[in-house]
C-alpha cells in the first residue's frame, strides 16, 4: 500500500497542526490512551507547540491521494536541550553534549489504522526512513513506551536500527520511557 503514498515536508506548523492534532486523537483514541492526561488534545498541542517552535523543526506527512495516511516530526538538539536531563541513569557528558547538528530527536510517529500493520507495509518505517533520508544530523533518538502493545512496537524501533540507552520519564504526566539511539543516522 505504502508504493502510492507520496511525502510532503514542511517546517511550518501551522499548515499541519490541524491534521496532526486530529491524526493523533484518532490514532490515540484507538488505543484507550485519550483519557490519560498526557495524550490529551490540549496537552500533546502544548508539546507540539514547543517543538515546532525550536530551530530545525521538520514535518513530514504521508498521503494516499490527498488522505492523509499519517505523520512523523523532528527537531534537532540543541546546545542547552532539556532531552537529557531526565536519564534515570545520566549518560556520559561527551554522550549527551548537543550542538544542533549532532542529534535528531524523533518526537512522534503515528499511521491511521488503514495504513498500520501488514496492511501497511511499511508505511510507519517509510515515514521515518523519508524524513531522515534528508536530514543532516548525525544520529537520531526517540522515546517509546515499552509497555504499550507488550513490547512489540519497542521490537519495531529495534529491527529499525534503534538501541535502548536509557529510561527517562521527561513529564511528570508521562510514562516512563525507553530511551532508543540509532547512531548512525543511516
């Protein structure tokens, strides 16, 4: 299915909130997570607001005609990043010290359930692999909820490339989170 998919980038938020914020309560909502604070409406807006407003924020949109099949985002970390500082176990400071360039964090990923699972094919990967395949950092982290889906979608990440190095539970609101690097970007 993912063969008649076409991207369309943008590092304007404004142009795509709308559809991410209705994507994400339709895909969330799936999985029972809307009546948890964190994965609110209002609460993911507040924290797509503070991503997209950082230097280097991406956007990319998958399309099945022009229906929209799902999304990924991502900001480069910079020098003073806050992404670190909630490590369960503090990673080396040459590890962890950012300048723009080095590290892309991978804030969210979500595909509608016509385009998810072996129907898919691939879309969630193809979203991923099109944003990176334009991107300059040199690798890129993401956080994953182990206990969503028993595991399998922490599997997925995996057989992408990613390693666990770490847990962090960045708001006081969400989980706990494995903290996934895969170095090189590529």
């Amino acid at each position: 299915m993912n063969d008649t998919i076409t991207y369309r980038r943008t590092s304007n938020v404004d142009v795509v909130r709308q559809l991410i914020l209705d994507v994400h309560v339709e895909v969330r909502g799936e999985f029972g997570l809307m009546d948890r604070p964190f994965y609110q409406r209002d609460r993911f807006d507040e924290r797509l607001t503070a991503y997209s407003s950082r230097t280097g924020w991406e956007a990319v949109i998958g399309y099945h005609d022009e229906e929209p099949v799902g999304y990924v985002f991502a900001v480069p970390l910079g020098e003073n990043t806050g992404w670190w500082s909630a490590e369960q176990e503090p990673l080396a400071d040459e590890y962890i010290a950012e300048d723009g360039r080095k590290t892309l964090a991978l804030n969210e990923i979500l595909v509608r359930q016509p385009w998810r699972g072996a129907h898919g094919k691939g879309t969630a990967h193809a979203l991923h692999e099109e944003l990176l395949s334009q991107r300059q950092e040199r690798r890129v982290t993401l956080l994953v909820n182990p206990a969503l889906s028993d595991g399998r979608l922490k599997a997925v990440y995996e057989s992408w490339g990613y390693k666990q190095i770490g847990r962090q539970q960045p708001f006081d609101d969400s989980p706990v989170f494995a903290t996934m690097m895969r170095d090189p970007l590529r």
